[in-house]
C-alpha cells in the first residue's frame, strides 16, 4: 500500500509541476511579445 500510494503522489506532483511550468512558460511568451510590442 505504502509504495502504490506513494507513486500516485509522486506522480500528481509531478503533473501539477508540469502544468505550472506550462503557465509560467506561456506567461513568458506573452510578456515577450508585450515587451517586443
């Protein structure tokens, strides 16, 4: 049980770290392009 419930953590971590990464990549672009004008 143990191990399971530490692989599901693991893995909703590493999803909700992805999806940050996402958001703040996309945040970039946009200030960018703001920035460029």
């Amino acid at each position: 049980m143990g191990r399971h419930y530490l692989k599901i953590r693991l893995d909703r971590h590493w999803k909700s770290l992805q999806k940050r990464s996402l958001h703040s990549s996309l945040a970039n672009c946009a200030a960018q392009k703001e920035n460029a004008g």
